[in-house]
C-alpha cells in the first residue's frame, strides 16, 4: 500500500505541472522510477521482470505518442511506466483503465455542456492520479 500512496503523491505532485504547462518533466519521473525500483530491491518483494512488467502500460502507452502526437503525450506514458515500476503491472494497468474512464466521463460532461470541443486536449497526469487513488480504496474496501 506505501508504493501506492507515493505513486498517488507523486502523481498529484506532477498532475499540477501538467495542468498549468501542459509538460512533465522528465527528471521527477526518471528518479521516481529509480527510487521504486531501488526500494522494490532492497525490500525483495518484487522481482526484476515484476518491475519491467510494470512498466509495459506506459511503453504501450509511449508507443501511441510516437503514433499519434497530436493526441497522446508521451510525458504520460513516462509517468505511467514510472508508476508502474512502482506498483506493478495488474495494479498500473487497472489505474490505467480507471482513468481512461474517468477521463471519458469527464470529458463527455465537458461536451454536453459546451465547455469543450472534441478537439480540445485535457491533461492526463491528474485523471491517473484519480486511477490510482481508485483503485487503493477498492484495496482497503475489499481487505
């Protein structure tokens, strides 16, 4: 539960960059995953093909950057691979989903009532941040 909590933190942390710049930079989330990665070897609880594992829904997701820049910012893809070396692969692709979801939602409210368009762009950084808190509270929820 603690590299949960320091991923939503660390999530918050960005998503406030990523709101006012529409950036992420690149040196939080490189020494974030190496602190993950760090204490996931130290503590033994995660092997290292866990933590690569990890990472995949953020190369999938840089991935889809590099396919469609205009849509996809690969600073999340960054931050998802990030956060995933930090909680492992079921727990990053369910916070992923979840804030896809959210995301969607969101962004169908901001349609209906003419807030948006569909060619406006919403920074992802905070909606992984709510994934993330999501899935904690079904964690504590179902323990």
């Amino acid at each position: 539960m603690g590299y949960r909590i320091a991923a939503i933190l660390f999530l918050a942390v960005l998503g406030v960059s990523d709101l006012k710049n529409r950036t992420v930079p690149v040196w939080p989330v490189a020494v974030f995953a190496a602190i993950m990665a760090a204490l996931h070897v130290a503590m033994h609880d995660l092997a290292a093909l866990q933590l690569l594992a990890g990472a995949v829904p953020g190369l999938i997701m840089m991935a889809l950057a590099a396919a469609f820049p205009a849509s996809i910012g690969i600073g999340d893809g960054m931050v998802i691979a990030a956060g995933g070396i930090g909680t492992g692969f079921s727990a990053a692709f369910e916070s992923l989903v979840l804030a896809l979801l959210v995301c969607a939602v969101y962004s169908g409210i901001l349609l209906i009532r003419r807030k948006a368009s569909r060619k406006d762009c919403l920074p992802f950084i905070p909606f992984l941040a709510a994934g993330h808190a999501l899935v904690l509270a079904a964690e504590m929820i179902a323990a």
